[in-house]
C-alpha cells in the first residue's frame, strides 16, 4: 500500500498513528504528513513509524507548531540537531533540545541555526561534549555573560581567545576567577576591551603575576601602590616603577613591597622628583 496515496484520497481526518502502524513496510513519513488533510500530531506519528526518519523533512512539512523536544526525544535513532533546528518554524529551547539529543551535538552549529536569542550559559552546561567556546560566542546572537558562560564550560579553555573575541566589555575580575586552569594575566588585560581593574584582576590570579608585565598591558591610570600590596609574590619594584604610566608615591611603593627592597635603583628609576628624607 502506498500510504502517501491513501491518505491523500480519504475524505475525513486520518489518525495518522494508527495509519502508520498498521501499514505493512517502510513508511516515508515526509510524504504521509505532507498528504495528510488535517493537523498532524509528529511526536506520535514519529514515535510510532517502524524505521529511521529525516527529521528535518518531517518538522519542514509539518502543518503547525512543532515541540522540537518531543520529536527528538521520540525518533528512534540519531539526530541531526542542527538541521532539525534549522527547519523549525519557531524559537527553539536549545537547551532542551540538547538534553534529549541522542549523539554528539556541534554547539557552534546549533546555535547559528537556532532561529531566536540563546542562552549561553544553560546551553553549555547541557551539552554533553567539550565545547569550543570561542567559536560558541562568537556566533551567538545577543549579548554574552563570560563569567556564565566560563563556569558551566566542562572543559579547559584558552582564556585570551575567549576576551578577545567577546563582543561585550568583560569583568575579568570574575572570568579570572572562574576559569580552570592558570591564567596568563598580562595577555587578559592586553586583550581586554574595555577598562581593567589591575588590583581586582591581580587578587584574583590563581598563580604568580608579571605585575610588570600586567602594568604595562593595562590601559589606563595604575595605583602602583595597590598594585604591589595585592600582588602574591614578590615584587620588583624598580621595573614597576619603571613601566607605570604616572607620577609614582615612591614612599608607598617601598611600603607597600612585600619582600627587599633594592632603595638606589627604585630612586634612580623614580619618574619625579624624590624626597630622599
């Protein structure tokens, strides 16, 4: 039996289920729907097809609304996210989408094809694979919350690429926090598009700080003093006198240093006058 054909010519609604079920081979779901008279129930008519379906021909063909989550949780095998998404007529929760996805999931891909805003954040956390997220904020459509975006991210990542390519200013203060993995100070601040808080962003480097390094990167006014008081480590202060774009309270530099402190050479480097009393 042509199912196709059947349907086409019976003049009343057709449970399209039931019509599947019973119908002896393989059934093209595309064309059964596409002939069907009245609005189709997919999540049954796909539950209830004996053999592998194109889900996106499916959902493309569909008189009405489709709950994307239900028709992937229903289909009997893998899943092309992404076409499934792209030939949806309607925003899509991406993040349900991924829950029930069968397979791997192209987060990059999902979300170019995703047809309305996307929450980021929830979306990484339930993709069940590393995700590139450099690529997944580049492409996502609105604006991002990097700290989000870093914490539910399961995997390592590189923290410059992610700055730099994020189209929004950045609270590096809370991206350092959260990142796992050491974290090259001086390369954040240097890609950083917006204004840095050096101190916050120094407190919070989970390992040794350049302050040099992280000084000369940083655009704008440095407090040199708070500067050296929260940097965990020693610090040479001549070279951060050197490099700090201002005038330098030599006496709260010295202060503030936590370790020896080489007094001729920090003098001789002074950028002003120094009251040697």
């Amino acid at each position: 039996m042509h199912l196709a054909e059947a349907i086409y010519i019976t003049p009343a609604p057709v449970l399209l289920a039931e019509a599947i079920t019973i119908t002896p081979g393989s059934v093209l779901l595309a064309e059964a729907i596409y002939s069907s008279p009245g609005p189709v129930l997919l999540p049954e008519a796909i539950y209830t097809t004996p053999g592998p379906l194109l889900l996106p021909e499916a959902i493309n063909i569909t008189p009405g609304p489709v709950l994307l989550t239900e028709a992937i949780y229903s289909t009997p095998g893998p899943v092309l996210l992404v076409e499934a998404i792209y030939s949806t007529a309607g925003p899509v929760l991406l993040v349900e989408a991924f829950n029930i996805s069968t397979g791997h999931v192209l987060l990059a891909e999902a979300f170019y094809s995703t047809p309305g805003p996307v929450l980021l954040a929830d979306s990484i956390s339930t993709t069940p694979v590393p995700v590139l997220l450099a690529e997944a904020i580049y492409i996502t459509p609105g604006s991002v919350q990097l700290a989000e975006a870093i914490y539910s991210t399961p995997g390592p990542m590189h923290l410059p690429e992610v700055i730099y390519i994020t189209p929004a200013p950045v609270l590096l203060a809370q991206a350092i926090t959260i990142t796992p993995g050491s974290v090259l100070l001086a390369e954040a601040i240097y890609i950083s598009p917006g204004p840095v808080q050096l101190s916050e962003a120094i407190y919070i480097t989970p390992g040794s700080v350049l302050l040099a390094e992280a000084i000369y990167s940083t655009p704008g006014p440095v407090q040199l003093s708070e500067a050296i008081y929260i940097t965990p480590g020693p610090v040479l202060l001549a070279e951060a006198i050197y490099i700090t774009p201002g005038s330098v309270l030599l006496a709260e530099a010295i202060y503030n240093t936590p370790g020896h402190v080489q007094l001729p050479d920090a003098i001789y480097i002074t950028p002003g006058p120094v009251l040697l009393a």
